[in-house]
C-alpha cells in the first residue's frame, strides 16, 4: 500500500548545500551592512554632538557670540535677549506669546524667559564661570 517514488537524494543534497551558501552569503552582506549603518550612526551623533557644542555659543538670528548673557526659551534654544528677542516680540505685534525662530512648536511668553549668565553672583565677584 506504500507508494514509493524516486527521489534524487544526491541532488537534492546539492541544492540544499547551495541554498545554506546562499544563506550564509546573504547573512555575511547583511552583518556588513548592519556594521557600516552603525559606524554610521555613530558619525552621525558625533557630528551632531560638535554642531550642538560650537552651536551653543552663536545666536542664530544675528549669528553674534554670546557674551555674558542669553535668553533661554520653554523650548531649550537660546537668543540675545536686546535685541533679538525684543524684535520677535515686536514683530508679534499685540500677542503676548512668540515663536521659536527654529520653527519649534513650543510659544513662549514674555514672562516664561529664562536669563542665563556665564557671570557668578553668589561670590559678588565678577569671574567667568569655568
């Protein structure tokens, strides 16, 4: 009652073989690619990192370094306060709230402004901080 039909064993052990080649060359070029997206990546952040320190001391509406002190929005990003920011709140005629120039979605009150100062006050001295 069995039905016995002829196989090709010895071919189909090649194919087979061929196939796993296959596999392991296909997984060989993916592992590489997956080693070239990461190194990357990594070049990526580093170069965000770099552009995010050298950035932080320019503000990006008059392209000026910061002196002593710069105007801190709700959104993290900093401007001059005078004049920068003054422009922005006159540009915005009558609203009490502006925008962040980098297109942020974050408004910022007049009042939610935060000064930071490169300058110590707790000593009465006036010595850069470090």
């Amino acid at each position: 009652a069995f039905i016995v039909q002829p196989r090709d064993i010895a071919g189909l052990i090649m194919d087979h073989t061929a196939k796993q080649a296959m596999a392991e060359g296909n997984l060989r070029r993916t592992k590489e690619l997956l080693r070239f997206l990461k190194n990357q990546n990594i070049e990526r952040m580093k170069t965000i990192e770099n552009d995010s320190n050298e950035g932080s001391n320019t503000c990006c509406i008059c392209l000026c370094n910061f002196e002593k002190e710069r105007a801190v929005l709700r959104c993290g990003h900093t401007y001059h306060y005078s004049p920068c920011l003054e422009r922005l709140f006159a540009r915005a005629g009558g609203s009490k709230t502006i925008t962040c120039p980098m297109r942020c979605a974050i408004r910022t009150k007049r009042d939610d402004i935060l000064i930071a100062s490169d300058i110590r006050k707790d000593d009465g001295s006036k010595v850069a901080k470090k």
